[in-house]
C-alpha cells in the first residue's frame, strides 16, 4: 500500500511531466484567425476562375458590334456603351438595395452614366457608385497584373478577354490562348533527365519548364505540408508527376538532331551516299556535268583561237 505521501508526489510528477496547454488568449485567436485568412486569399488568387469576374466577361459594342472585354470605352471605336456593367458587381442598374450609393438618387433607379462611379486603373472597367465597390474593387481587382506571357501586352493593349493557362497559369490574351496551351507542355531540355544529375526527372514544373528527381526536388530547411504539391525549387509553382503529363522534349530540325550531311572527316564516297536523293544532290550533280561542259567549251575555243594564230604567221611569213 502506498502511503499518502507517496500518492501526493507522484501525482506532483506526473502534472509536471504532463503538462496542460495555456489557454489561448482573444488576441491570440484572432491572430490565428486573421492568419488563416490571410494565407486562403493568397491560395485563392492562384486558382481563380477568370470567367466568373464582371471585369471579364464578354461584350458587344453598341455601334460597331464587334465583341470584346468588357471596358468604359470601345477598344476599336472608342464609343461609350449605352449599358455600362459594374466591373465588380456586374449589375446594370441601381436598384438602392444596398442604401450605400455615394451618389444619392432617393426614389430613383439609376441606369447609363448616372450610376457609373469609377474606371478602374487596371481591367479598364466601369465600377458603380457604390461604396462597397469603390473602395474593395482597386485592392481585388484580378487583372491588376494580367500581361500576356506570349505577347506582353496588358488589358489597355488588346481588345480581347484574359485567360490563365490551365498547365503553368500564366496569364494569356484572347489571341494567343490556343496556341500557347498547345505547346506547354514541352520541356527545355532534350531528355527527361533531372537538371542537376543523371537520374530520370520524377517531378516537373510546367512554369520552369524542367525536370526534378526525387533528391533535388526537396530542399534543405524547407518546410512542405502533408497532402500538397511540392513546390518548384526555382520559382516556387507547384510541380506535378511526369508520368501524369503527356509532356515531350524539345526536338530541332536542324544542328545535331538533324540529317547528317557531308563532313570533313568523312570520305568523298560516305559523303556522297549520305546526300543520295535529296534536291541538292542531283544540284550538285548538275553543277559538276555544267562545270565539265563549260571546261570542254573553254578548251575547244583555245585550240580555234590557236589554229587562227598559226594561220595568220604563215600569211605573213
């Protein structure tokens, strides 16, 4: 049996090994809670879905009907649209629902100019005369760096809508969407090797356009959460399995990937075979049989002009 002093000491040590966690305070919890936030709007600015936002959706001219971003004035007629759309609310007309209108017009829907409030800087769009609109649509507008990646032009430099590449989300313009999606997937290198080493790239960064092993992927003192992609040792996008791409090497038609053609090191014969059939064979074919013509031409005249001379001495002899 133990005695009461046993009891009280054991159970001293174990309140000491075993120790409870502090109460987190209010400041401390909304510490977490701002930090959270924080980090879901910084996720969320990656994955955004472009199509849903008003400053992009399609629009169609008034006078010249030609379809576009939707902007303050025509990118082609520079005319201003009789319907203007708020670029962050998408509305039409103000219907005084929300009370926050910096403009009041008590009793009164508004529609054309008189509700517009503001252009935006960044996505060239109208923005209504709401306070809500006005003061967030600056800090959250999504085309605040939208340039192209193929052609570096921004929104007040082309007409047409913004896109993101579905593979390195980069953004992309209306023109060149297609043609840049289809030739993303290709590696900047001419094997599936890593960059760093010789073993087969296990992991690939679709933005860098480079191949990882499983060694050179991960790097020292670098935290990476459970259940995420790895990020991109280089540029820090999220790299993806090579195997679950269909993604190809780069290939020329030209320099070492190329035909081999005739080398100094090689005989006239090697040289020869190598060119047989092609267009510039049967040229320099061709050019050898007009090269020896010419040469037999040249001699026959000689031999004419030295006759003459011959002929004309024995006159004058």
């Amino acid at each position: 049996m133990l005695t009461q002093f046993e009891v009280r000491t054991r159970i001293s040590t174990l309140k000491t090994t075993f120790k409870m966690p502090n109460k987190k305070t209010g400041q401390r919890k909304k510490a977490e809670k701002q930090k959270l936030r924080q980090k879901g709007i910084r996720t969320a600015k990656e994955h955004m879905d472009f199509g849903k936002f008003a400053c992009n959706v399609a629009m169609e001219c008034d006078k010249c009907r030609r379809k576009q971003k939707n902007r303050a004035f025509c990118y082609f007629c520079r005319s201003v649209q009789r319907l203007p759309i708020c670029g962050h609310c998408g509305k039409v007309k103000c219907l005084l629902k929300t009370g926050d209108c910096v403009v009041k017009h008590p009793g009164v829907y508004t529609t054309g100019m008189a509700m517009v409030g503001a252009i935006c800087d960044f996505c060239e769009a109208w923005v209504c005369h709401g306070r809500k609109c006005l003061s967030s649509h600056a800090c959250t507008c999504p085309l605040q760096d939208a340039v192209c990646t193929e052609c570096e032009r921004g929104v007040w430099d082309h007409g047409g809508r913004i896109f993101k590449c579905s593979f390195c989300a980069n953004f992309l313009c209306e023109d060149d969407q297609f043609e840049h999606q289809a030739s993303c997937q290709v590696l900047e290198a001419e094997n599936y090797k890593c960059q760093s080493c010789n073993k087969l790239g296990q992991y690939s960064c679709l933005r860098c356009k480079t191949c990882y092993c499983e060694d050179h992927v991960r790097r020292k003192g670098f935290k990476y959460e459970r259940n995420k992609a790895i990020p991109c040792p280089k540029c820090g996008y999220e790299t993806s399995c090579t195997k679950d791409l269909s993604m190809s090497v780069r290939t020329h038609k030209f320099g070492r990937q190329g035909k081999s053609g005739y080398d100094d090191d090689d005989d006239d014969y090697e040289g020869e075979s190598s060119n047989y059939g092609s267009f510039s064979h049967y040229r320099d074919v061709n050019s050898v049989g007009d090269e020896s013509d010419s040469d037999d031409s040249y001699n026959e005249d000689e031999d004419e002009e030295s006759d003459e001379d011959t002929e004309d001495d024995e006159k004058n002899s």
